[in-house]
C-alpha cells in the first residue's frame, strides 16, 4: 500500500468505486471517465507502479482475472470487441502510478479509430529490430 495512492485507497475502501468483480489479488471497478460506458479498470492490491514491477507471481491469475471481467462487459453492454490497455509511464499516458489494464468494450459504430503507422526508413527496421534483441 502506498499512503497517497489514489488506487490504494480505492483498494482500502477509503474512496468510493463501482466494483465490479474482486479476489485476493484483484480489484476491477468502473472507470470514472469511461472511452465507453463499461469501461474498467483491474488493479492489482499490492501497489505496484507499471508492468515491470508487477510480482511474478500474480502474473498467471492476472489473465484469467482479466478475462472473466472482460467476458461479462462484453455480455453486459453488447459489445462487439474490447481493448485490453496498459499505459507505463507518463509518455504513454500513465497519470495514476498504481499499475492498472483498462478493459474497453468497443462498438462497430463507436467511431474511434485505429492508431496511425508510421514509416520506416530504408534498414531502420533491421536496426531496430537487432537493437531490440541485443538487450534480450
Ligand atoms: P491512466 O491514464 O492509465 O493512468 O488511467 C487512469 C484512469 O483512472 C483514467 O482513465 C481515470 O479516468 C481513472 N480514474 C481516476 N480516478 C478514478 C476514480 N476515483 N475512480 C475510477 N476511475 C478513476
Ligand atoms: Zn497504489
């Protein structure tokens, strides 16, 4: 637990949330400012900050977690896909520094649109790529 963590105090029961399914390691509750309606967020209750802090050992049940969550926003609100996302670290977005997915039902008419690709100059794949697996 991490005193001034909003997701803590969620966890604590010290804030309010719209739970929607919790375990011994999980919370999944709506998300205040939803993409779309059913939008939610599973926090894991021991503070943790991103992805390359989260314990080993609550890797495995975090996906079967995930899934069940995602199964039922999907039934509930009719979806016609979800987005599982995970935003680290402040250039991707992350404003709550306690690690979270977001499950995001979507709909064929929603309006949203895919992220634009850029273009890779004429070897700057390769270079990448090699770059890449040389930290592996
Ligand atoms: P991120 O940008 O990945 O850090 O996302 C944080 C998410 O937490 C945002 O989508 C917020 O709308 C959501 N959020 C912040 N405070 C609350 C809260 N008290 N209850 C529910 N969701 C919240
Ligand atoms: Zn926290």
């Amino acid at each position: 637990m991490s005193k001034d963590c909003i997701f803590c105090k969620i966890i604590k029961g010290e804030i309010p949330c719209n739970k929607i399914y919790e375990d011994k390691e999980f919370l999944a509750f709506l998300d205040i400012k939803p993409i779309n309606k059913g939008h939610a967020l599973v926090v894991p209750k021991l503070h943790c900050k991103n992805l390359f802090d989260f314990p080993k050992s609550e890797e495995t049940d975090l996906i079967e977690f995930i899934k069940k969550v995602a199964k039922a926003i999907v039934k509930a609100t009719n979806a016609d896909g979800f987005n599982l996302g995970m935003n680290n670290g402040r250039a991707a977005g992350q404003i709550v520094e306690h690690a979270h997915f977001h499950i995001i039902p979507r709909f064929s008419n929603d309006g949203f649109k895919h992220w634009p690709g850029k273009e890779y100059a004429e070897g700057e794949m390769e270079e990448i790529q090699k770059k890449i697996v040389s930290f592996l």
